[in-house]
C-alpha cells in the first residue's frame, strides 16, 4: 500500500513497514514498525493510532514504545478478532497501515518532579511501557518510580525480559502478581490480585501520581485502594479502552457521555470521569 | 441518485421501502411511510438490506465442477450442461429420479415457472421448497379445517384486538413489525397472552407468560378449550351456524382438566384456567403463532388445536381476531401460492385431479402432466440415500445449513449423480455442487412476493445484477428453452403473472396494473375484485368449519439419561437463515458473529459452565461445539440455538422426524447432551 | 424582494440545472415525500418534513472512503456540479448547523466536506406546512429561503451564494410577509420545545431513575431506525470489502441501540443493557450534547417519533419523562 504524496484525508492510511515480530505471550505479538516514508510517528506516551490491514479493516492499537526509542514504534497486539487475528500472520518486511497517533497523552508536564506509581493490569502493560520507557530515558525529570503489575499466570507476562531489568533497576520499584501459578513456572513475585499490591506501598499523596491502565474490571478496585493511601482523583490518571472505528472523533462509538476516548482520552484524569456513567 | 420502490427480502411481513442507489450503487433504504404494512418503520435488517447486495463474495458467472474443482462457465455451456445432464438422469433412473426445490426468496413468478419446468418440461411433481419445513403444517392443518391454509386475518387487524394469544412466535424478533404493533397494542389497553417457554420480548409485556413444556402445545390448547366448554365460554351461536363437528371436539377435550393439563404441560392449573377465561371472555381476540407450533412431528395436529379454540369462541371471521400464522420467509406464501409443492398446482389445485391437469396441460401446451404427487423435500435425503432420486436442481435454499441431520443431508447431497444449484452466493450447498448459476438479487429484478397477510407486492428493479448473473426467471426460461420447450418465452415477470393469473383462481384479479401502491390482498378472484382483508367472513372456503378433535402425542425424541437436554432451534434478531447475505451485512454480523446456545443458569451452575464458555453440544446424530450463553430467557433443561451458523451449525444435532401428514421436520424438539469444553 | 409563482417553479428550477446538481422534495409513487432528483418524480414542497435524513447528501447511508487497487489509494471523485438542496424546514436547517460544526471541528471530517462544500441549501417555510399551517421562517442558517405566502413564494437571500442564485428572478415590491417574519417566529410557542427543554432539564438534574430506562428499553425493538432517521446522528461504522482486484473501505450509518455498537472484542461492554442503550440514545441529545456543544442536539424534526414501530421517538419518551418526574 501506498499513500499518495500530499494526501491529508482523514481516512487514508499511511504505508508502514514491520521491522520485526517477536511473540509477547502465546496470544500476544508485539511489532515493531516505521513509517515507509521514514518520517517518525510523532507520538507521545500514552497514544493510540488506527492500525489497517486492507480487507480486515481498522482498530486503535496503543503505542508501546516511548517516542525516546527513535527509528521505530512498537505495538502490542492482542489476538482478539479478525484484524488482531490476520495482523498476527504478519511478518517482517510485511506493510500496514497507520493513522494517528491519536488522543490524548499521559501529561508529562505534570507528571514532572512528581514520585510515580504507575499500575497495569494484563496488556495493559503496552501502553504502559510507552511511558516505563520513557522515564527510562529521561530518569531525571521524575522522582521516585513504582511499577505494579498484575497477570493471569507467569506465562501471561507481556514484555518479561523487560520486566526483569526493571526489577533489576534501582530506578524503579517493581512490584508483579499474578492470579494463578502452575507447578514449575519460574515467577518470583505474589499471587493475588493487584490490588494487594498497593497497601504496602509507602508514599505522600501531595508529591504523587498514579496512573492505572488495564482491563475493565480493574479500575474500580485499585481506584479505591488508592483512594484509600490517600490519593485523590486529581492525582489518579487512567487510560481507557474502547472500540474507537475512526480516532478523530467523527464515529461516537468511544464516547463517554459528552466525551470520546479518541479525543478528550484515552488518557484521563480521574476526577474528569468518574462521575460519568459507563467510564469505568 | 435513483430510488426503487421495493418489497424487503427477509422475513414475511413484507415490509415496503426505497433503494436508494447512485451510479448503478445501493448507498441506502428508505421506509414507504405509506405502507399499510410497516407505515414508515422497518427492522434492522430492513435498513440494511442494500448492504450485501455488492458484496465481492457475490456470483458472477456459471460455475462447472471439472476435476473436482468448479471453474468458470459460459452461459452456454452450464445451460446445456444442466439439462443434458438431468435428461441424462431422468433417461436412467425415470422421470421421477430428479427433484426441483424452489425458493421462498424467489418471486411468484419465478416460483410459478420452476413449478412449470418440474412439471411440463422434465414431467415430474418433484417439487417443493421450504414450506415443508416452515408451515406445511398450517397448509395441511388449515386446509382440513378453514378450507385454507393463510393467515385469516390482516397486519391492520392488530390494532383492533382486545387480547392476542401468541404461541410459539418470538414475534418482536422474527416478524419485528408485526411484533411492533403487538407492543402498540399492549400499550393502548391489548392483553397479551404469550405461550411459548422461553422469556422472549413480549413475554415481558404479558398478561400472562405460560412456560410451557416444548412439545405440549396440544395438551394446553385442549386444556383451554376444556376451560372454556366447561364454563360456558364457548360462542354457541358461532359453533352452531358456522362449524361442524362440534360434538366430537367437546367429547374430546371432557377429560383435559385443568390438572391433567398442568400435570402434562408443567403449568399451573390456575394459569391454564386464567388463559382460557382471558381468551375466551374477550370480545375480540387474535391467535398468533409460528414455528414453535408447526416445526413438531405433531405440528398439524397443533394447528389444528389452534382452529378448534378459535372457532369455539367465535373468533373467526372478523376484524381483529383469527388465526393468524406468521409466514417465515419474504414469498413463502407466494411460494405455496404458486404451486412449488408436491401435490399442488398453483392456487392450491390437486395434481391429482384430472380437470385441473387438464386445465394446466391445455395452456402450457403439454398433452399431460403428471399425476401423482410427488416428494417432499424432507424426504428427499432419505429417498436419495434408498436410490430413488438421483438429481437435484436447487434454487436459492441452502439445505446443507437448513434441513436437519446435517451430516445426512451432506452425505446425500454429497452422492447425487447432479446437484445443480442457482443462488446469489456460494452457499454451504453451492460449494458441493456439480453446477452453480449465479442468479440476480431481490434489488436486481421485477417480479412480486406475497406477505404474510397474503399481499400480493410489487419489487422494482434498482440496479443492474453483478458480471453475468441473471434473474431466476429468466434463467429458467433459458433452460426451458434448450430442453427443447418453447412455451416459455416471455418478456417480462408481468407476462408470467398474467399466465399464473390466469390458472390461479385465488389470483385471478391479480395484474401488474393493479399492484401499484400497496397490492392487493388475495383472494382476488377477479379483475375487480377489492382483495380480502379478512378470510371466512361469512363462510369457510370450505364451507362450514371443521372441528378436529386431537389426542395429545409426544414428541419423538425425549430427553433421557444419555441426552438429558430438549433442544430447541430457531433464529435470532439479527441473522437470516443461513446467513448468506445477513453474516455478509456488516452491522448484522457484527451483534451477533458467531453460533451460541443458550443455557439456563440453574443447568450452568450444575455443570460449572460460565457464561461465553465454548462447551460440546452432541445428540445421537451430531456434535458441535459453541459458546454458552446463559440466560433466563431458556427454563432449565431446555436449550436453544439459532441454526444461522456453518461453524456450531444447530442442524448437526437437530431430529429428521417428520410429521405424518406434512412431512415437517421436528425442528423445536431434540435430545441432546452438553458438556464445558477443557 | 424576490418573488416565484408556482407556475415559474419549473422553469426556475430548470434554469440551475447547467451550474447545479438540483435535489428537491419528490412525490414518489406510493405517496412517500423525499429529497430527490427532480427528474426522479414531481416536485412536492408542501407538507411535512420529507422522510429520511435532509442531510443524506452529505453523510449518506453509506460511502466509500477510499478504494486501493494494485497498491494505488483511490478516494471518491469529487462531484462535477456542486448540489443545491432545497427542502431543508426551519428546524432541519438547524440540525445541518449542528452537524456542519461537528464535522468541521477538531479533525475536519473531509469525506463529509466533499459533498458539502460549495453546496447550496434552500430553506422553505411558510404555509406549507401540513394542511398550509405555517412553518415559521428560519431567517438564515442557509443560502436561499422559500417563503410560502399561500399564493407564491416569496424568496430571500442570505448568502453570495444565495444571491447568485436567485439574479435572474425578477424583483418585486417586498409583500409585508417579509417585515413579519420575526413576529411569525415569535407567534408559535412551541409546546414540543418547551417539553424537550424541561425533559432536557430532568435529566441534567439527574431526576430520571434507571428504571425509566428499562421501561422504555422493554419497547424497543432495537430497529436502529430512530438513528437512521435523525438529521443529527452522525455516528458510523466502517467495513473493508476485498476482492481479487480491489479493496474497498466505506463507512455506514450506525446505531447506539445496537448492543455491538460499543461492545470490545474481549466482551465487556460500557453498553451493554438496553436501559444503557436507550439512555444513551435520549441523554445523548439532551444532556451530553448540551454539555459539549452548548445546545440540544435534537431539533424536534420529529423523524425518530415517526419512523419508530412502537412509538418512543424523542419525542413521546421526552413527554412520558415529564409526566412522571416533573
């Protein structure tokens, strides 16, 4: 596929090339992709863009890498319907292709000077990473780091060498869980929900900031764990998940109440949200 | 920008709107907002019916099986292909060694002229379609006690009702606006009684709900009518001047009490009592039914029961009552108007009455025609597997999705020396057969359909049919043509009518001319005549109403220890039958993508199933595996599954056993076992 | 003042044809009033609201996107002569508004604006209204308006466009009718606005209790028709077609009473009940569109109520909220 020079629509995707496909998690791939054209993404941590496979269609895939990682950007796929199902047949060297990015970001001037606590759940973990990296990368512009992850099984860990050097960091505070373990699987941290996780965390809510990406049921339960250190919505940051067909705020089928994920999100502040319905 | 009044191509309640189209494009529909049928709303696979019509999976030219593969074909070749090939059959194995199944989604005059190329050109009555497995049993039923097998009554007639009686009609989903104005109804003061088990939409809206046992539809309906005779319910006066039989009824039903009733339907004794007295007491009121009454080895005995509780209270005859069957498919009316079946000509006129022979004989231009009847299409399979039927021509049915005992229709299917099959997409069945014809869709061609309430509709053509498919009609005239028989040769689907008109006697008034705006209403005798809103209104077609007492059967396969669940099967909101255009329609595919079976949460908890869990459904004829989805809309022990989907097809398990007397499958009745999946 | 008798309609309308793709309201056969194609049937601006979404020009059932065949992106061409739309009430007028701001904002929607951009659009009002009531004049929100003074039809400009378009139309001596539209406007008090705003204020005020919801939901048959009808839904789906030769990309109008409509490809469903939906589809235009538009997104066209099998357009629900909750 070949975008057409000067093309400014809307709707037509831009020609990418996948540089590499490596395996995530039995369902989970993770691509690593340019813009043919060699311009990077421009994106922020936190943003989505519409990935396409001609005859397949859409869906908004967030972006998994920090824009600090240059030459590339990586996303995180799911096998979960049709398109996430033939994008898993990819291959390097394969083209797709790309909208976006889109949305709003995590707001990296507040996020600034603040001690971080940021929590996933299951693939919640790829959008995460955008911003994991990026305080990788620029260690200097925040305080002290908390990662807290939760997943099925030690099998089901996204990015696991990663997560072993951000154990073995000093810069960041990893705290993982999972909800079940087999005989033999190799896992060092607890069993339990994540919301075990947060009690034992030590922190003063006036200099910090959580953020919470994961999968539906999450939110609600670790809001209140944080709720209940002391943290208020104006300190909580979530990003959200929906079926956004468009991106740009024309299709409605990402909206929540009177906003859409695609435009006022996928990166909220809580006390934005959590007096509307069907947010979380 | 153009638009084409046409009729929508689902369900029968035959629903009239614009395509919209652009550039020889559908981009849209538009409802008639003067419909007497769907006054200016449709259901959602109205509005989107433009949307498979372009789809890239359509047919564009012959296809011929060489090699075991099928390749492209022309015209010439495939035409002359079929009818060498089923004269070849025929020369082997006897006129009667092929069978034609027609289609309730063709038009009347396309249902008319297969009807004639069985009959006149290759001389067999091997023709049917999927009535048989629809509402055969109304035919057969009505026939025995009204003189006719339609609805009594009109759509308008919903709006006139004090109390409707729906049973075995998931109306608001399979007839949605007929099932609207059920709910328009309730509102202004209707009280509905709604028998059928599951928890379906109207259920809701009920007076009473009856939950009761699958198969003992006989035993509630004699139940009532014992209610309704034992306190002096019944409309003498109507029993005396318009039926007969009576007495035979009444000695019939003496001993279903209300207790003997409860004990074989699982309902209370209060509820059939109350049902009978809101029933009866009403001064008019409507039976509604469908599948859940017909599709059973005892399904002309159902409808029968249905006739005699209607005539015992009077209910007949007048605005705002009857006994109303709602047609399933968009022209299965006009399907069996026409004569696609066995032992009927068109107009519902006996093969086996030599003066109407005559009649048909004199105006096709054939010395004779057949004269016995011939094969219903559920017994086509095991006919085919005893070998006695060695061809089949199939146009626009999809059997190896829709017939039941999936596996043995595909074996048969499988071993006929000629599977021919005309359809608009490569169907389950198209894709085994030995030749496909790519026909025109309902957007693409002129013709008529008939609805449920026996509307005789117009369609319009609004763009031109994909590559070199053409109109069924015209391809049956092409095949008429080369096997040698020139009386088939018109230039339009209105020079057909005029012919079928003109045998037809309950067509006799219907012409083009005269169907502009909203139809006409048969029966319409003649070039004057109105149309008839409501049937039997001062006699019966047959004269005096027949009561038929019924003995309560049960059905054929029970639930035992090996397979402890009853299933049942139908549709969904959503998809078509088969799917081929609505799992082709982007928003209809997208609410319901794949087969599931629905589970009462009581047996889910049982066997530790949660909901969306792929589990193992098998019976002693299949198994498939789908998604569980439970629900309270199922009684425990009772599943249900829509038959839409080639993968978890419900038609794997479902039961071949036929009624008697109408050869209807027993859709609504299996046994089978479930388990959750490792 | 500008002014066209009935009999010079034709003529008029004829005399566009070579700059302008002409739609206007038709009579179809079985009596169905649409915007069409004047070659299409008779002309017919007398009356109700046609059926069908008057912004359908723009935003149609559904449209190509784009077309990629061999490789090679291909978007729709553009028209060869801009339309002009006549037909538009008052109140659909203002529904055009609503949604031309919606398209143009944020991200400009440029598969709408293909069509809509240099298109003209004619306003009617007057008493042509069913049985010659009197439609109250919009006084803008379009290029050209047609005034029905019961005798002809009066026709005021509003735009360059508007201008151009009427030139050749000779001028008269302006009627009084023109000096009384702001009074006409002010003389209908309409009850339905009053009912839309005070249902619009119930639900701001959270008075409505769930349990409404389930009520009306347990009417709706999910037909999607009041979505399909309404001039200020804009949502879409979109789906790929692919081919041997070509693969095609097009969206089409969608619905929120679809239980799919925002259902995830792991399940969950932030709308998943029909209460939820049947909410979404009122709140939507009465509280959350206020909220991010500054208006009411419903103009009382009264499509929904009519297209509607089983009577809970906006309307009749807006009515039956404040019986119970005021």
């Amino acid at each position: 596929m070949t975008a057409t020079p000067g093309h400014t629509s809307l709707y037509l995707p831009i020609g990418c090339e996948i540089i590499s496909v490596s395996d995530l998690t039995p369902g989970e791939k993770l691509f690593r992709i340019r813009r043919a054209d060699g311009v990077p993404l421009g994106h922020l941590p936190g943003q989505f863009v519409q990935v396409s496979l001609l005859g397949w269609g859409e869906a908004p895939i967030s972006v998994a890498s920090s824009p600090t990682r240059e030459g590339f950007f990586e996303l995180g796929v799911r096998r979960a319907g049709t398109l996430t199902g033939a994008m898993h047949a990819l291959k390097a060297g394969d083209t797709l292709g790309i909208r976006g990015p889109f949305g709003r970001a995590f707001d990296l001037s507040r996020l600034r000077g603040q001690n971080l606590i940021l929590i996933s759940g299951g693939c919640g973990l790829a959008p995460m990473r955008s911003l994991i990296q990026y305080c990788e990368d620029r260690p200097a512009e925040f305080g002290s780091i908390a990662i807290l992850y939760g997943a099925k099984s030690p099998a089901d860990r996204l990015f696991k060498d990663e997560l072993a050097v951000w154990e073995a960091s000093a810069r960041f505070a990893c705290s993982m869980t999972v909800d079940n373990i087999s005989v033999g699987d190799c896992f060092s941290g607890s069993v339990g929900l994540i919301t075990a996780l947060i009690p034992p965390l030590a922190f003063n809510p006036d200099s910090t900031i959580a953020a919470i990406v994961g999968p539906p049921a999450m939110y609600r339960a670790v809001i209140a764990e944080l709720h209940k250190k002391g943290l208020p919505s104006e300190r909580i940051i979530v990003s959200l998940e929906r079926q956004m067909r468009c991106g740009v705020g024309k299709c409605g089928h990402c909206s929540i109440e009177h906003l859409l994920c695609c435009q006022d999100g996928p990166v909220f502040w809580l006390n934005e949200i959590e007096h509307l319905r069907g947010a979380l | 920008m153009k638009r084409s009044l046409t009729v929508c191509p689902y369900c029968g309640v035959g629903c009239t709107f614009y395509l919209v189209s652009n550039d020889g494009r559908l981009v849209g529909v538009e409802p008639s907002t003067t419909s007497p049928v769907n006054r200016g709303g449709l259901c959602v696979k109205g509005w989107n019916a433009y949307a498979f019509v372009h789809h890239p999976d359509r047919l564009t030219t012959p296809l011929v099986r060489r090699d075991g593969v099928l390749h492209p074909a022309s015209w010439d070749e495939a035409l002359n292909l079929v009818v060498e090939r089923l004269q070849a059959v025929q020369a082997t194995h006897g006129k009667d060694a092929v069978m034609f199944a027609s289609s309730a989604k063709a038009t009347n005059e396309e249902n008319y002229l297969l009807m004639k190329l069985a009959r006149a050109v290759f001389g067999t009555n091997n023709i049917d379609h999927c009535a048989r497995l629809c509402h055969s049993s109304t035919v057969t039923g009505l026939a025995e006690t009204f003189g006719s097998g339609a609805m009594t009554n009109s759509i308008s007639c919903f709006d006139q009702t004090d109390v409707i009686l729906i049973i075995g009609s998931n109306t608001t989903e399979q007839h949605p606006l007929i099932g609207s104005r059920i709910l328009n109804a309730v509102q202004s003061g209707t009280h509905l009684i709604v028998a059928d088990n599951r928890r379906i939409r109207l259920a809701r809206h009920a007076a009473l709900h009856l939950r009761h046992k699958n198969g003992s539809d006989v035993a509630l309906l004699n139940g009532m009518m014992h209610v309704i005779i034992a306190e002096g319910l019944a409309d003498q006066e109507f029993i005396a001047d318009r039926t007969e039989n009576y007495a035979a009824l009444a000695a019939s039903v003496a001993d279903w009490t209300p207790e003997r009733t409860a004990a074989a339907t699982g309902l209370a004794a209060a509820e059939v009592v109350a049902a009978a007295r809101l029933y009866a007491g009403a001064e008019r009121a409507m039976i509604v039914y469908s599948m859940g009454i017909t599709q059973h080895s005892h399904g002309v005995d159902n409808v029968r029961c249905i006739a005699s509780l209607a005539m015992l209270t009077g209910n007949v005859g007048r605005p705002g009552t009857g006994v109303n069957p709602l047609r399933g498919q968009n022209n299965v009316q006009g399907g069996c108007d026409m004569g696609a079946l066995p032992d009927l000509f068109s107009g519902y006129q006996k093969v086996a009455d030599p003066l109407v022979r005559g009649k048909f004989a004199h105006t096709w231009g054939v010395s004779s025609l057949p004269s016995e009847p011939g094969l219903p299409l559920t017994r086509a399979m095991d006919a085919a597997s005893e070998g006695c039927l060695h061809g089949m021509f199939i146009m626009g049915e999809n059997p190896m999705l829709s017939d039941p005992d999936q596996g043995h229709a595909r074996t048969v299917l499988e071993n006929l020396e000629l599977l021919v099959v005309q359809d608009i997409f490569l169907t389950e069945t198209a894709a085994i057969a030995d030749i496909v014809l790519p026909a025109a869709c309902f957007a693409e061609k002129e013709g008529t359909f008939t609805n449920t309430e026996r509307r005789v509709q117009r369609l319009h053509k609004a763009v031109e049919p994909p590559g070199q498919a053409r109109a069924d009609w015209e391809i049956i005239c092409a095949l008429a043509e080369r096997a040698g028989y020139g009386g088939m040769r018109y230039t339009s689907p209105e020079e057909i009518m005029a012919e079928a008109a003109s045998l037809t006697p309950i067509y006799g008034g219907i012409a083009y001319g005269r169907l502009d705006r909203h139809g006409l209403q048969w029966p319409c005798p003649d070039k004057t005549h109105p149309g008839t809103p409501i049937m039997h209104q001062d006699r019966f077609t047959r004269g005096l109403g027949y009561f038929t007492p019924v003995a309560h059967r049960l059905s054929a396969e029970l639930p035992d220890a090996e397979y402890p669940f009853v299933l049942t099967t139908g549709r969904t909101y959503f998809h078509w039958h088969t799917g081929s255009m609505t799992r082709r329609t982007h928003l209809l595919d997208r609410e319901e993508p794949r087969s599931f079976i629905e589970l009462n949460p009581d047996d889910a908890a049982r066997l530790g199933i949660r909901h969306r869990d792929m589990v193992l459904v098998s019976s002693r004829r299949g198994e498939i595996t789908t998604e569980a989805r439970v629900t309270g809309m199922v009684i425990a022990g009772v599943l249900f599954m829509p038959f839409h989907f080639a993968e978890g097809a419900a038609n794997a398990l479902t039961n071949n056993a036929l009624d008697p007397e109408s050869s209807i499958p027993e859709f609504k009745v299996c046994a089978v076992r479930l388990e959750k999946m490792p | 003042m500008k002014m066209l008798h009935p009999d010079q309609l034709d003529r008029f309308f004829a005399s566009l044809a070579p700059t302008w793709e002409l739609r206007l309201p038709i009579l179809l056969p079985d009596g169905t009033r649409v915007i069409g194609c004047p070659n299409d049937a008779p002309h017919s601006l007398h009356g109700a609201p046609v059926a069908g979404k008057p912004t359908a020009a723009f935003f149609p059932q559904q449209s190509t996107l784009f077309t990629v065949t061999d490789g090679a992106i291909e978007e729709p061409p553009p028209a060869d002569r801009p339309l002009f739309i006549v037909g538009f009430h008052p109140r659909d007028l203002a529904c055009l508004r609503f949604i031309d701001r919606f398209f143009a904002d944020g991200c400009r929607d440029d598969c709408y604006f293909r069509v809509r951009h240099g298109a003209a659009i004619g306003g009617l009002s007057g008493y042509c209204g069913p049985a010659g009531s009197l439609i109250p004049p919009a006084g803008g929100d379009c290029d050209v308006e047609f005034f029905w003074d019961r005798s002809s039809w009066l026709v005021i400009a509003y735009s360059a466009t508007g201008n151009t378009l009427i030139a050749d139309l000779p001028e008269t001596a302006a009627p009084e009718a023109a000096e009384l539209f702001p009074q006409l406007a002010a003389e209908l008090p309409d009850e339905n606005e009053l009912l839309i705003r005070h249902a619009s204020a119930l639900l701001r005020a959270n008075r409505v209790p769930d349990l409404f919801w389930a009520d009306i939901g347990d009417r709706c048959i999910a037909c999607t028709g009041c979505n399909l009808a309404c001039p200020t839904c804009t949502c879409f789906g979109v789906q790929d077609w692919r081919s041997a030769q070509k693969t095609e990309r097009s969206r089409m109008w969608d619905s929120c009473q679809l239980d799919g409509f925002m259902r995830e490809a792991g399940g969950h469903n932030p709308l998943g009940s029909e209460a939820e939906r049947t909410r979404r589809r009122i709140h939507h235009k009465l509280a959350a569109d206020p909220e991010k538009w500054g208006e009411i997104s419903c103009f009382l066209c009264g499509r929904c109520d009519s297209v509607c099998p089983t009577g809970i357009g906006i309307i009749s629900v807006a009515r039956e909220m404040v019986a119970r909750f005021a």
